[in-house]
C-alpha cells in the first residue's frame, strides 16, 4: 500500500513541494527513500531468507534504489505528457 500511495501521489505533490519548497523537497525525498530502503530490508532479511530466496545485498541497496528512482520520474514524466494530449 505504501508504493502504491507513493506512485499516486508523486505526479502531483512532487512538482507542488519543488515550486513552493525546494529546500524540503530534498529531506523528505530522503525521508521516503530511507523508509523504503527500511521496508526493503525487513523483506529481505525476515521473508525471503527464510524462503531460501534472498536478493544480495548489493542489489538491495545500490541497484533497486536507482531503479525506483528512475520510475518514479517515469511515471512523473508519463502523467503530464498524457495531460497534454
């Protein structure tokens, strides 16, 4: 639930705290990443070794980062286009 209210509300409230507050874009930026990273690890570490199915831990904290990162202005990106047309 949580990525889901994250990947609905980003098109909007991302671009609303850049205009009007672009200092505290960057800590809650951080803040929602942090927590992510936090539930990530919780899966990893308690659900999937437990299943013998594990992802690294370099995966878990470099790729998967930059990869969520990476949709998020995607889908960003992708929500004002189709408000153009």
């Amino acid at each position: 639930m949580y990525q889901t209210a994250m990947m609905v509300s980003a098109p909007v409230l991302l671009p609303a705290i850049l205009a009007t507050h672009p200092q505290f874009s960057i800590p809650i930026s951080f803040g929602a990443s942090g927590a992510y990273a936090i539930l990530l690890t919780i899966f990893n570490e308690y659900h999937l070794r437990r299943r013998g199915q594990m992802v690294s831990r370099n995966v878990l904290y470099f790729y998967y980062p930059l990869y969520k990162i990476y949709l998020a202005f995607v889908n960003i990106w992708s929500w004002y286009v189709v408000q153009l047309y």
